[in-house]
C-alpha cells in the first residue's frame, strides 16, 4: 500500500507540474461553460445544460490522464520508474487508482454544477441528473480504461495521431448511424429497453459490471505492457 501511495503522489506532482493554477483553471470550465450556455438558452434548459458540463469534465480527465504520461516523457521519467523502490505492477495500479479518485472529483463537480445551475432556476434535479452523474462516472473510467494501455505501449506524439484518427472515425461513425440507421438503431434501442434494461436498478448494475470488466482488462493489458517494456 505505501508502495501504491508513492506513485500516486508520484503521478500527482506531474499532474501539477504546469503550476497548480492550470488545474484550477479546468475545474473553472465546466461551471463556467454551464453558466455561459445557461445566458444562451434561459431557464428550464437543465438537462442541456447537463450535457454540456459532461462534455466538458470527460474531456478534462482525458487531458489529465494524457497529461501523466506526457510529462513522464518529456522528462525522461520512464528511466527513473525503474530505480524507484517500487514494482512496475504497483506503479500500474497506483495510476489506475489516481484516476479513479480524479474521476471521483470530476463527478462531485459535476454535482455542484448541477446544484448550482438548479439553485438559479435553470431546472428541477430529478432522477435523470442523478443517472446522468453515474453515467459521467462510468464513461470517465471506460475512457481512461481505453486510453491508459494505448499510452503505456506508445508514446504521447503517437498517441496523439492515433486519437486523431479515433476522433475521426467516431464521427463517421456518429454520421453514418445517425442518417442511414436511424430506425434500425431506434429498433435495438427499444429492444434492449423492453428486454434487459427493464428496471433503473438492472441497468446500473449491468452498467457497473460492463464498467469493472473493462477497468479490470484494461489494468491487465497495461500491466503485462510494462512488465515487457525496457526502462
């Protein structure tokens, strides 16, 4: 555990190796994006607005776990990870961790957006908010779970071209099912409605153990990648 503790505060200092007013500075967007967009739109817009904020800290903690990795290059600190008095499996597991507990923060800002937004008559918190705050947290960790193997087995300038190519991809994807597979997507959507995802709670269990099974791949994948990687 003291071994885990080291490389988090380890990771920590590179997250704010930028200067700590950075940090603040992404935790100011998304408020200030909902405030920004609340001018535009008006009051009973809380769900849009929802939207917008979720947008926004998902790409927060992308940068983040982009930004460890990074600076760990541009300071040649792979070298150095292989004489710290820690295994390469526990640096691992101590990165995981790290952004398990930055995803943790991401969504309690979330909550205070919301709140805040609701406290200035944008709209009533209801069930959906709540929903919206577990579905934020999962997407994070699916995100980072995909993200973290990519920039074990290359580096940051190479994954930087291959989310490129991703981002891309994804909006060909988003155009092609949204003009020419509209009704078949709406037919499976309203399949998997009426047949597993028949009750609130089922669908957050299935939610967390989709969730836990990628962590737990990706925390593998990783694992093997930098036991097998020179220092």
């Amino acid at each position: 555990m003291n071994g885990i503790t080291k490389t988090m505060r380890l990771d920590a200092l590179r997250l704010i190796s930028d200067g700590l007013l950075t940090i603040i500075a992404l935790a100011v967007l998304p408020p200030f994006f909902g405030l920004l967009f609340r001018q535009m739109l008006g009051q009973g817009a809380l769900d849009l607005l929802m939207g917008v904020i979720m947008a926004e800290i998902a790409m927060v903690t992308a940068s983040l776990t982009m930004t460890m990795f990074v600076r760990e290059d541009q300071n040649d600190h792979r070298r150095i990870n292989a004489i710290l008095p820690v295994s390469r499996d526990t640096q691992v597991a101590g990165r995981y961790l790290l952004m398990f507990i930055v995803d943790i923060i991401a969504v309690t800002e979330f909550a205070l957006c919301v709140l805040l937004l609701a406290i200035l008559g944008t709209g009533a918190i209801t069930q959906a908010a709540l929903m919206a705050g577990v579905g934020l947290f999962g997407a994070c960790m699916v995100t980072q779970a995909i993200l973290m193997p990519l920039m074990y087995q290359f580096s940051s300038a190479k994954i930087a071209q291959i989310i490129v190519l991703i981002f891309m991809l994804l909006i060909c994807v988003a155009l092609v099912g949204g003009f020419m597979l509209e009704n078949q997507i709406a037919a499976i959507i309203a399949w998997l409605t009426t047949h597993i995802f028949v009750s609130t709670l089922l669908t957050v269990l299935i939610a967390v153990a989709f969730v836990a099974a990628v962590v737990a791949a990706s925390l593998s994948i990783s694992t093997r990648i930098n036991r097998s990687k020179e220092l």
